[in-house]
C-alpha cells in the first residue's frame, strides 16, 4: 500500500480535484480519501521547520568556493496526449 498526502483547496462548489500518480498504467486500484479541514496557515514553520530557520540560514555560505555549478540542459521529450 502506498500513501500520498497533499493539500488542496476546493473550488466555489467545494470540490476539490485531486490526481493521485500510482504510476500502474491499466491496473484496477483501490483509491481510499480521507479529508479534514485544515487552517491556513501554510508557512514554513507549520511545515516542521523552527521559527526564523530560514531567516538565519539563507545567504550564510561565506566559503568563496562554495558553488552551484551548471545544471545542464532538459532533454527533449515528446508532448503528453
């Protein structure tokens, strides 16, 4: 069995549309949803993340050396149906 949890919002009928990636093409799933309300707050700390982490960690690197280097290219790849 395979979890997925994500958080949407429902449209102005109050449906919300969920796509659930199980990624077995023409197989018969059993998919089970479980919903609850949730608050709005959607900030990094509500993530699990301490208070100000990102504040007192982004631009902190001082090591010149230190860098991203290039990434490289997408690979073409055929459009989906």
């Amino acid at each position: 069995m395979n979890t997925v949890r994500t958080v949407c919002e429902s449209d102005e009928r109050g449906t919300a549309h969920v796509a659930v990636p199980i990624g077995l093409p023409r197989r018969r799933v059993e998919i089970v949803i479980v919903w609850q309300e949730v608050d709005g707050d959607d900030t990094p700390d509500a993530h699990g993340w301490p208070p100000g982490w990102f504040e007192r960690t982004a631009g902190t690197i001082e090591d010149p050396s230190f860098v991203r280097h290039p990434q490289g290219e997408y690979e073409a790849r055929e459009a989906l149906p």
